[in-house]
C-alpha cells in the first residue's frame, strides 16, 4: 500500500473568528497523534501546553511543543484533540482516526467514513 493523504479541516475552538485551515494530510495508522507543522499552529493562533520528546525515524530524540486544543473535520466526522507541532507537513495519526471512527480503504488508497456507520460515528468502549 501506498502513501494515504486526505484533505482536512483543522480550527482552533477557542477562536471562532478564525477561518478554519484545508490541508492535505498524510494518513498513518502508524502514527498515533496529530502532527502539524509551526505555520500552521502560528495561524491557527495554538497555544503551547507543553513540551513532549519524540523519537524520529532516524533514532533521534527532539523536544517538540504540544499544542491545542485543535479540531480535525473530514467529511460528516469531527474530533478535538491535540498536536504535536514538528515536521513540514500534517500527519494523522490512530488518535484521531479512531476519535473520527474512520477507515483506509488499501485499494483506493483513500480515507473514508466507516462504512458500517456512514452517519455517525461509533466506538466501542466497554
């Protein structure tokens, strides 16, 4: 399987009056949370909550900031989470695919809603 990118809708809740961003976002079930790059937490107007070190593909440890809060819609879906602010393009990862019950579909190499749910979203929680 490919590269997965989806287009998505990224706000900042507490500020109503900004417009929200559409951005191209690669999908990584992967990955477990939202990364986003610096220009976007700038326009968003983010606030830092804190500082949490990840380790990159090359074995390297980096402090990045942790931002948010930060809504995420695609399609008829919306979550509220926050990101990790790094790298030069977003990233989606299980946190939000889940939050969003949302599926890739390998053949089409695409995002979707559950189809299972096609209205709202469900989860299992027990």
């Amino acid at each position: 399987m490919g590269l997965v990118y989806a287009t998505i809708h990224l706000s900042n809740p507490r500020e109503a009056a900004l417009r929200a961003l559409q951005v191209d976002a690669l999908v990584d079930t992967g990955a477990v949370t939202l990364c986003i790059p610096e220009h976007i937490s700038v326009q968003l107007k983010l606030a830092a909550i804190e500082e949490r070190e990840v380790i990159t593909a090359d074995g390297s440890a980096h402090l990045v900031p942790y931002a948010g809060p930060i809504q995420v819609t695609f399609e008829n879906r919306t979550c509220f989470t926050g990101a990790l602010v790094f790298g030069d393009t977003v990233l989606m990862g299980a946190v939000p695919l889940e939050d969003m019950d949302l599926v890739i579909q390998p053949r089409e190499q695409k995002l979707s809603v559950n189809p299972r749910s096609p209205n709202i979203p469900s989860a299992i929680v027990k």
